[in-house]
C-alpha cells in the first residue's frame, strides 16, 4: 500500500475506510482548489469530482501549481484532475473532472446527494450561495473556505448545526453617484471605475440608449444635480457620434480631443457646478502640447501645506510626484508620464477599434486579462486623474482596483486547504469536534479555532424546508401541482385548524396565489420551469416558513407525472410568528406540528379590481401570465 498504510496508521482503520469510501465533491479548482485536489489525493480520498467552469490564464501560474504554461486556454478542472492523479498513482483513485457550471441544470439535488462531503473553493458570492442552497437541500455537509491575501477561513455547513453562508449578511458591493464617476472624480478609483465601466462601453460595448436614459432618470430622481444631468445626456449623444469615428485614421486623437478637451471646458463653463466645498476645477488636455512636451500637468490636490516641515525645510506648493514603484522598468509598474499615457491611449483605441471592425458581432468587454481592454483604462484613467488632480496608478494598481482583485498568496491557499480537508476528516469522524478556523496576520496565533456557531433564526435560506420533487415537466400542470401536492399533500403537516393560502413562486416570479389561477392550465414546462429549480410555496400571511420543491429529472420508466418522498415534511413557524404567537404560552407551540394551535392571522381582503397586490409587472412573451416579485 505504500504511502496509504502510512495515512491508515494515523487515521485509524475506522476513519481511513470512510475516506476511502465516501464519494466527495470539489467546487473550484483556482488557488484553493488545486491546493485541495493535491492533499484530497494524499490524504487518499479515492472518489473525487471536480467542477470548475474558467480555463488556465497566464496570471494563473504564479500560485495554482497543477498548472504549466502549455496549459494555458485548456479547462481547470480537467488539467488540474490530470496532474493530481500522479501524487498518489497507486492508490486507485477516482477524479472524476467536468468542465461546467455548478449552476447548470443537471447539477440538482439528485446529483448532489449522492456525495458524503462537498468543499467549496470558488471565488464569488453568487456561486457560493447557489452551492451553500444545494448542500442545505439535500443536508449535505458542505466545507466553506475563502481568502483575501494573507487572510482566510475554513468552516462547515451543517443543516440545523451551523450557520450557513446565508446566515451573515454580505455587504452590498461599494457604488458612487454617477455625478461623482462622470463628472466630478476626486480619488483614482473614480477615475478607474470611469474608464472601465463608462467611456470603454460608450466606445466598444454595446450602445444601449435606453439602459443611458433609465440611469440618467434614476440619478435625477434620487437628487443629484438637474443641470449635470442634462449635460450628461448631451454629452451621451456625443459619444455616439464619436463611436462612428473610431475606425478613422485620426479616430482616436479626435475621440482623446472630444473627452479631455471639449467635455472638460463644458463642464468648467457650469460655474454653479464648482461653488461646493471640495470639488477642485479640472484642467482641459491639450493634445499638441502633451505630445510636444510643453503640458504642465495641475498640483495635486492632496499638496502638503506650505510651512516648516519636520525637519525645519520649508515645504514646497509644487506637490512631490507619487512614489516610484519598485521594480519600475517593468511594464506593469512603470508609471507613466501624461504623453505616455496619451500614447498608450492611442494606441489601445487602435486595436480594440481593429477588433471592432473585423468581429462586428462580438460585443468588447473589459477584462483584466485582456491586454488591449486593461490598456484603454490604464490609459484614460491616468489621463482623467492629471486633468482632476489627482495621483496616477500603475498599470499593475489599476490592473488590481478594476478587477475587484484581492491579491493571492499560495502560501494562504496551501494553509486553508489544509484546513478544509480537516474539517472533511472531522465531518467523517465525529461532528460533535467540528470547529471553524481563521488565519490571521499574528506571529503568536496564526490560525484561531473556534466552535461553530448556530444558525441565524432570521435566516431567510437555512430555516426553509426543502424537498426533493421528481417531475416530468412536460406532464404536470400548475394547476395540478396546487391542487394534488400543495393542498392535499403539503397541507396535511399544517394544523387544520389554521388558515393557509398558499402561494406559488419560481425564483423572482409569481405564478399563482389564490386570486391568480390565470397558470393552472400550463405544464411547468411550459411556464419555464427546469431541472435544479426549485418550485416555492409560501403562505400569503407569511406566518410558516416557506417550502421549496427541488425539481429534479424523474425516475427511468416512471410514468408517474411526479414522484413525493414517503414523509411529509414539518413546516415550522417562521421566527416571526413564533414571537408573535409566544404570548399564548411556548410549551404549546410545537412548530409546523399537527398539534400546534392555530395562529390567528388576518386574511388580506380582495382587491376591489381583482388583482393582487404580489403582482408588480408581467414577464416577456415565452413567459406571458407569470409575474415578477419585486
């Protein structure tokens, strides 16, 4: 057996034949992922699937160590399978790799029971929460981990043992006023967040006039200045007629001549505009005068103040110039000089409006990896800060701010995937030991163990009952699905006495309430329902926690239209009821069972025009009579 008698030895026989035995799977194969598929195969997990939907990029190989340079364009997770089978050869293993989405339909609840363990190494917050909803629905233990530079963390999931990721609530992703982006910047990320997610679109995305005008709206409607407003509709026409000289021979020193010349002396012509406290007057750039050398670029606005410094010097009003980067001869951290900048702009302008031309069909996006794209905005954010005053970045800095990066450190993935596959042991053996772990900048404590914490009460995703619905979608009506599962199935874990009028949601979208039977003819499939969705019923009192059918491919050779699990579920009181119901006397509430006393709720009354107040906006054609919750 080799180095698995070794692993025996200290797992013991018990722990070690789980490991052998349980089939686990790994979500993500960047920097945590490949350090986890590595110690998974030491440890000698023989039943391994890996899912990763990114290929190798060049940025890559600094840290994510099954990859090579030949690797470059092929998928992750496959790359990633074959390299890790060669740290344990003879141990029989098993990596089973799938280049895909997790979200993709065939991933449903069926899929993802049939593992003892899931770890997930993803790097955004909207996969977490889908895989956190799957593993919760199927009560699947699931190993959570994260980094941020020399920080990380490691915890299990557990239903009803622990917090979930939902549990916390995350905060929303940081966004400024559009005045601020477009027209009065006073930090680099304004001028970084402007190049990247403005003039590029205005100059190589897609010209939506209608999303222009919506923003404009909703930024007048929350207050911001009138007179900016119109002036940016103005200047949002322009740039349409600038978009069409793109492909010119002087196309980009008239588009350069247009943005940083003619839009800055509009604005300094709004005098209102520069009266508040704290904006500082741009200077306009004059092209023949950058390229001939002959442009003084404006103080800083974050000059020291003259007067004697620490020293006893006096300081000066000409502000010191940013502090070199170390290691300036290289591209990425040279900083660069306006007519460098100008140049740079130029030149980037001329090959995204090559690509333009010749794949008319491909919309261009910015990309951090994307060397023209990362150009462009190095390139006009440099230039928007010397106008404003404000210190320019490195390519390699804005290389970071545009694309939301947290540096990556391999020796913190290494450390945290360690951690993971501790607590998958932990999983394995005793869940009475499971703690959760965090790394920390400390010399003296590096990685504090603590014990899980319990789930939020108020959580709106783990305290919902799921369960598992085969259905052929083709077969089941709406109609048939409220009738025969909802009021004569579901119904019977609700007390009889209590009033329950239930509601049925997909998602965002309302597709019946007992005012709203417009459905009750179509199949699900027919409304857009599919495989890995789930089906959501609710009480319109919202006094029971809601109820998610996981829809998930029927079984070979049924010809059953659905298939329900033998028990019926408990449907507990939501946390907010349960309070409010308290006063009666909490040794008689027992949640969701057949003996708990009826809540007293008040029946909304019926709308006198006969529609419900749950209806917001109808959806588009495919999907005519179902509605969207706002």
């Amino acid at each position: 057996m080799g180095r698995l008698s070794s692993t025996e030895a200290l797992l013991g026989p018990e722990l070690f034949t789980k490991v052998r035995e349980t089939p686990v799977l790994v979500v993500g194969s960047g920097g945590i992922g490949c350090e986890l598929l590595k110690n998974l195969v030491l440890v000698g997990f023989k039943n391994i699937e890996i899912i990763d939907l990114d290929t190798i990029d060049l940025s890559n190989l600094n840290r994510q160590f099954l990859f090579r340079k030949p690797d470059i364009s092929k998928p992750k997770s496959i790359v990633a399978a074959a390299t890790a089978r060669h740290f344990n050869p003879s141990s029989g293993i098993e990596i089973h790799a799938r280049h895909g989405n997790v979200k993709e339909p065939e991933n449903d609840i069926e899929w993802i029971k049939q593992f003892g363990v899931v770890m997930s190494a993803l790097d955004n917050m909207d996969a977490r929460r889908h895989i956190n909803k799957l593993c919760l629905a199927a009560n699947v233990p699931l190993i959570e981990s994260g980094t941020a530079g020399y920080l990380g963390q490691a915890n299990p999931i557990i239903k009803n043992e622990t917090l979930c990721y939902d549990c916390v609530t995350r905060p929303p992703p940081k966004s400024f006023p559009v005045c601020t982006i477009r027209s009065t910047p006073s930090e680099p990320i304004h001028c970084i967040v402007w190049g990247k997610t403005y003039l590029f679109g205005k100059l190589f995305g897609e010209d939506d006039e209608a999303l222009d005008e919506e923003e404009l709206d909703k930024a007048k409607a929350d207050g911001e200045n009138a007179d900016e407003i119109d002036n940016l509709r103005k200047e949002a026409e322009a740039f349409r007629e600038v978009r069409r000289m793109l492909g010119e021979e002087d196309g980009p020193q008239r588009v350069f001549t247009k943005v940083f010349f003619d839009d800055i002396n509009r604005l300094l012509a709004m005098e209102d505009m520069w009266t508040r406290p704290g904006r500082v007057k741009p200077v306009a750039l004059d092209y023949d005068k950058i390229m001939a050398g002959e442009f003084v670029p404006p103080p800083l606005r974050q000059a020291p103040p003259k007067g004697p410094t620490a020293n006893g010097s006096i300081a000066s009003s000409k502000p010191a110039p940013p502090p070199k980067a170390k290691g300036a001869t290289l591209k990425d951290q040279k900083e660069l000089s306006t007519k460098e900048s100008l140049e740079l702009f130029l030149d980037s302008c001329r090959r995204l409006s090559s690509r333009a031309i010749a794949h008319p069909e491909v919309v261009l996006a910015f990309d951090k990896d994307d060397e023209d794209t990362l150009d462009f905005v190095t390139a006009v954010a440099n230039l928007r800060a010397t106008a404003y005053g404000i210190p320019t970045r490195t390519r390699f800095q804005i290389k970071e701010m545009a694309g939301n990066i947290i540096p990556a450190i391999a020796t913190t993935n290494a450390i945290v995937a360690g951690l993971v596959v501790m607590k998958a042991l932990a999983v394995l053996k005793d869940k009475a030991t499971l703690n959760q772990s965090f790394l920390r900048q400390s010399t003296n404590w590096p990685i504090k163990n603590s014990g899980v914490d319990q789930p939020n009460p108020a959580c709106p995703v783990c305290n919902d009952v799921y369960i598992p619905f085969k259905v052929d979608l083709q077969k089941l009506t709406l109609g048939r699905f409220v009738q025969e599962v909802v009021h004569q199935w579901l119904r019977q874990s609700i007390p009889d006495d209590a009033e329950y009028e239930a509601i049925v949601m997909e998602g965002g979208r309302l597709l019946a309430d007992p005012d709203f039977e417009d459905n009750y003819g179509r199949t699900l499939a027919d409304l857009g329902v599919t495989r890995g969705q789930y089906l959501t019923v609710a009480d319109e009192d919202s006094v029971y926690c809601r109820v998610h059918f996981c829809i998930a491919a029927p079984d070979e050779g049924s010809e059953s239209a659905y298939t329900l699990p033998e028990a019926i579920p408990v449907v507990p009181l939501r946390p907010a009821a349960e309070k409010e119901l308290s006063e009666a006397s909490e040794d008689e509430i027992i949640a969701g069972s057949a003996s708990s006393p009826a809540p007293t709720t008040a029946k909304r009354p019926a709308p006198d025009d006969g529609e419900t107040p749950s209806k917001k906006r109808k959806m588009g054609a495919d999907q005519a009579d179902a509605i969207e919750i706002e």
